[in-house]
C-alpha cells in the first residue's frame, strides 16, 4: 500500500498519509477508473469486494462534503467518528448507534 502510494512508512506521520480520504484510499488499494469502474462491489465473485465482516463502530458521525463544489453544504459524508485516519475537517454532529 505504501509502494503504491509512493511513500515511506517511517513514522506515525506517514501512516495517516496512506489512506486518509477516497483518493489516497483507492490509491492505496490499486483501484483505478479505467480498471475497477462499473464493478459490482456487492458480487462476491468480483475480484474487487466489499464484505460485512460484522465490525460496528462506537459511534458514526456525519459532516458537511469537502474538496467539492456540488452540494457541498449538504451532510453527506458519513465517518467512524473520532478515526484518525480521516481527511479533512472535522466539524461533526454524532449519531448514536
């Protein structure tokens, strides 16, 4: 992941770098527009998945969209509230669960 990245993993520093946000996820990952779009992510025969593994948060929180224009006053984004590992502001209201 950090090969794909281009980055290092010395530090703590680094670590957050590696997958904070969609962009450095996918990147992180391999995952690509012209390879993995149009994929079924819910077809376990898919090479490329996402499975319920039964792990549930504490807490989710929801914030306002960044690094767009559309709708960006709109609380759509969705994040495990308190992860370090995720990019941008953190102006949040929580749910409980």
């Amino acid at each position: 992941m950090a090969a794909l990245r281009g980055i290092t993993l010395e530090g703590t520093k680094n670590l957050k770098l590696m997958t904070s946000g969609p962009g450095r996820l996918a990147e992180a990952f391999g995952i690509t527009r012209e390879q993995d779009n149009d994929k079924d992510l819910t077809n376990a025969k898919c090479d490329l998945y996402i499975a319920d593994d039964g792990w549930r948060p504490e807490k989710i929180a929801i914030t306002t969209r960044i690094g767009l224009t559309k709708a960006a006053e709109l609380p759509l984004r969705y994040i495990i509230a308190g992860n370090k590992f995720v990019s941008g502001p953190r102006n949040l209201v929580q749910l409980d669960q």
